[in-house]
C-alpha cells in the first residue's frame, strides 16, 4: 500500500526544492493536491516519479519538476485569473487553484475533460472550471488572463493565444523547436508589446495541434 502523503513530501523534497523551486506557496500546493488522483488508477503507485505520466490518447501529466518550475517563472498571484491550456486530468488545474483567484481549464478531448471536472469536484475545489474547446485558438470568452500555461510542448505559441494575455500577463510553456530539444519559454505583456525569454531545458510530451508543420518538399 503506497504512503501517498509520504510519497507527496519526498517529491516536493526530493523533486522540487533541489530544482530551484523555492515559492513557498507552489511548493505547499504540490503537497497537498493528490497526484495519484490525476492519472490512470493502474499507475497511481508512480504517481509520483519524475517523469510524464501517461493519461492515454497520447496525453500526459507532466512532469512535476518542470511544470513546477514553469508556474514559479509565470509568478501566479492571489488575484490572478489563469488559463490551463490542454490541461488533461486537471492537475496543473488543481494546483494553480490553490495559488490564483480562478482557473478557466481548457481541454478538447471530451472524455478527459469530464473526468477532470469530477476529480476538482471531489477536491471540492470551486474556483476552476474546465471547458472543452480547441486548444489552438485559446479561450477568448473569459480573456484576458494575468497567467496561462500550456499543458505540453508546442512547437510555437499561436497569437491567437499570447492576445489573450492581460496587461502584465505572463505566458509559460515548453517550446521544441526544428531540432526537437524543448525550452521553458515565459512571455510577458507589457504595455501592447509582448516580449519572450527562454528559461531552462525541457521536456515534455507535444499538445495535439501545436506540433511542428511539414515544411515544402519539392
């Protein structure tokens, strides 16, 4: 029988604070949501490695060292309305409900997207919805948002979506470019000019519909 609070604290111990994550607010959330209820219940006794669980479908809880990392770089606030873009099970949902005002979850596969919403009721978390719809275009409806975060890889970030930042608003998300290698990437509005940093090296499993396009072959 796994100890999932024990298992819990070693991740945040072992995981997290010996990779630069030292918000504490991010790291007592990590601590208290129940990953294992986030992934497949045949593998809720890896709930906790550091690595992408698999959800089928080819989606994936990500990695809690890299996700944890990329929401410290977006600083959510008390005050703060983020998007989960592509947010799977709801885990990154789960957490960032402990750390912002509302979270607005976006998924297009209707199945996870259901399941996701039942895991948060359980939780009885009541400030963070998921909807479905396609993960390329955003969801303008409840725009704009002081943070987004993107639930994977994506080869580049659509306009579509960093025009749903607010003034201040902060992007994170995993880019792989030509070369495949993946870089935690923060955007930041400011003013009508949005501007982008790479943070560290990444990895993390492609979003559906954000991988790169076929290039012309003569």
């Amino acid at each position: 029988m796994v100890d999932f609070a024990a298992a819990r604290l070693n991740m945040v111990e072992s995981q997290l604070r010996t990779n630069k994550v030292t918000d504490l607010r991010l790291l007592a959330a990590f601590e208290t949501v129940p990953r294992e209820l986030f992934v497949p219940e045949p593998l809720r006794g890896i709930a906790y490695i550091d690595e992408d669980v698999a959800l089928g479908g080819g989606r994936f809880v990500m990695e809690p060292r890299v996700l944890a990392r990329l929401l410290q770089a977006a600083q959510p606030g008390p005050e703060d309305v983020a998007l989960d873009l592509g947010c799977g099970s709801g885990y990154a949902t789960a957490i960032l409900s402990r750390l912002v005002a509302t979270v607005v979850a976006l998924e297009d596969d209707a199945a996870l997207a259901a399941a996701a919403n039942r895991t948060l009721e359980k939780l009885e978390i009541d400030n963070a919805v998921v909807v479905e719809g396609r993960l390329t275009e955003g969801y303008p409806k409840q725009a704009p948002y002081n943070v987004i975060v993107l639930g994977g890889a994506v080869a580049k970030i659509p306009p579509a979506i960093s025009d749903q930042l607010a003034d201040g608003g902060r992007l994170v998300a995993v880019v792989k470019g030509d070369a495949g290698m993946g870089r935690a990437t923060l955007m930041q509005r400011n003013g009508g000019v949005v501007s982008s940093r790479i943070l560290f090296d990444a990895s993390a499993p492609m979003l559906p519909g954000f991988e790169v396009e076929p290039g012309f072959v003569f």
